[in-house]
C-alpha cells in the first residue's frame, strides 16, 4: 500500500464510536458492540491490543483489515463449524446473531512459539494438561496440534487452563466443551491448511464461542486474523528453525516485542509507552500484508475522511426508532 495512503490517513482512524441510535452498546478491545434484540452489530475499530491492554494510539485501517479478514475465513469455514455472521454492510461492519458468549477461549497451538515457548523455555512441560516432550526447539512444529484454553479476562490476563479447570471454573457441560475443542481442532487445520498454499504456516491462533437464543453453538468474534493468530512464513522456516534464528512472522507479535523493547508488558507498574507515528505506519502495512497474504486478494482502503459518518449511513436500516 502507498506510503502516504497510510500517512494521511493517521488523523482519520476509528477510536470509538459512540451510535445512540443503534441499540444498547458495550465497548469491547477493539470491538464497540450494538445489540439489538436477536442481533449485534460489531464495529471493529482501529484500537489495538497487547498484553491485554488497548493502547493509547490507534492503526489506520487496521478495522478494515481485521473485519474483511475474518469475513472471508468466516465464509471459508461455515461448512466446517456454523458462525454468527449474518451480513457484511461496511468494511468495518459485521451484523451477527446476538450470542450469549462461551466464558472460555480455545487457543490452539501447532508449533512452540510466545507464551508457550516463554513457559517451555522456564521448564514447564506441561501446558493447560498437556504433556510438552524435551528438546523442543523455539517455533518447532509440536507432534501434533494442542488445545490450551484460557480463561476470558475482562480485566488483566487471561489464564491458562486444563479441560478439567475450565469445566470447574465454567460450569460448561463436558459434552459441550468437548464439541467446541473439537470445533477449534478442526478449524486450526482448515486455516493451517489454507495458510500452507498461501506460502505461510498457522502457528497458533484462538478461537471464541457463543449460544445463540436458541441455544445453537456458533463460532463468534473472529477468526484466523492477525489479532488472533500468528503466522510464519513457510519460505526459510527449516533453514531459520536449524540456525536458531527468530522466524519471519507476521502477526501481532512485532508489537508486543516493541512493546517490551520500550518496557511495557501488562505488568503492575509498567508505563504504556506513546506509539510514534511511524510505527503505526508500519503496523498498518504489516496488516495489510498479512491480509493479502492469507487472503490471496487485494486489500481495497476506504479512504472516506469521516470513517464514523460512513459507518452510520451504511447502517441506515438499523437505526432504532424512538417511541413515542
């Protein structure tokens, strides 16, 4: 993408929105949700997160990128697991089935990379119940797939859990559990699958569930976007993994190893450090790329100087009338 697209748009990003005409709204990390009776409509803004925390500045076009990203692997998997999606009406739009969301996220881990390999590296060789071998190398590929759920933090960190723990801490019946690991197992081959032809390699990504009102399981969120998954590229990967050299990625990672660079890891007492401009420039193109790459199409900006005003007016048919 042209450098100065992104430049001039670094004054017109989506912070938050704030639609009193759209239904009930609660602010997610990045998403601002409306609801709507059976329905929500999830804005997906240009906020970006680390460690669990929003940071202060926000990414052009990264609302864009993430809502088309998980729209094309949303319709890309529906005939593996059924999802929320029910329309598309703006590139930062999704209109979903409300959904009462499953208190557990289904993280999937097919090579030994960031908090795994961090946990790995101190001694742990067992992750979430799951048994690690020795002598596993940063960024291997693991004998096979591995489910590690976390637990869905409003505040602070998630943490990690075995299957036993998220059942106590849940209440969730083993039979449904075990149908959404199932779910998320599947899903992770589907996008390793997809991601091997793009010339990349799905190394870990996470997965969120819902019920719907009528008590359908449905995949929610998103789904093998950048903010959810990381990705190595395929070309060097044996090469870099003998040599013990860091592998070329592309994910949300570059941001936290900035992040940390600068001091800040979510930790009491840390200081959120100021995104430089330039940075954020770079973090656009690295999403952009990551897009085009999984994807295999061509990223299309909308440019329009007031974001929010062309949200509004795409969800015309969903402003809620007044009673009077």
């Amino acid at each position: 993408m042209d450098k100065q697209l992104i430049e001039d748009q670094l004054d017109h990003t989506i912070e938050q929105t704030g639609f009193d005409d759209l239904g009930e709204i609660y602010h997610g990390k990045v998403r601002d949700n409306y609801r709507q009776g059976d329905r929500r409509i999830l804005v997906t803004t240009d906020r970006i997160s680390a460690f669990d925390h929003v940071l202060p500045q926000t990414i052009p076009f990264k609302g864009q990128i993430l809502n088309q990203t998980a729209a094309y692997f949303f319709d890309a998997t529906e005939d593996l697991v059924p999802n929320h999606v029910l329309s598309v009406p703006d590139p930062n739009v999704t209109i979903a089935k409300e959904c009462t969301p499953i208190p557990i996220e289904f993280v999937v881990r097919g090579y030994l990379a960031g908090h795994a390999w961090r946990e790995y590296d101190r001694g742990t060789r067992t992750l979430c119940g799951k048994s690690l071998p020795d002598g596993l190398r940063e960024s291997e590929q693991l004998p096979e797939p591995i489910l590690t759920p976390t637990t869905k933090a409003e505040e602070g960190h998630d943490q990690d859990v075995s299957r036993k723990e998220a059942l106590a801490n849940t209440g969730l019946a083993p039979a449904t559990y075990d149908q959404l690991a199932e779910w998320a197992l599947a899903l992770y081959r589907r996008g390793h699958k997809m991601a091997t032809e793009q010339g990349l390699l799905l190394v870990d990504t996470k997965y969120e569930f819902g019920r719907t009102p009528d008590g359908d399981l449905v995949l929610i969120d998103e789904v093998h976007t950048p903010d959810s998954s990381r990705y190595y590229y395929a070309d060097g990967y044996e090469d870099r993994l003998a040599e013990g050299r860091p592998q070329r990625q592309l994910s949300k990672e570059f941001v936290r190893e900035w992040l940390m660079d600068h001091g800040f890891q979510g930790r009491a007492g840390d200081e959120m450090p100021t995104l430089p401009d330039a940075f954020r420039a770079k973090v656009t193109k690295r999403y952009v790329e990551l897009f085009e790459k999984v994807t295999g199409q061509t990223f299309e900006p909308d440019t329009h100087p007031n974001p929010e005003a062309r949200i509004h007016s795409a969800l015309g048919d969903y402003v809620v009338q007044e009673s009077h």
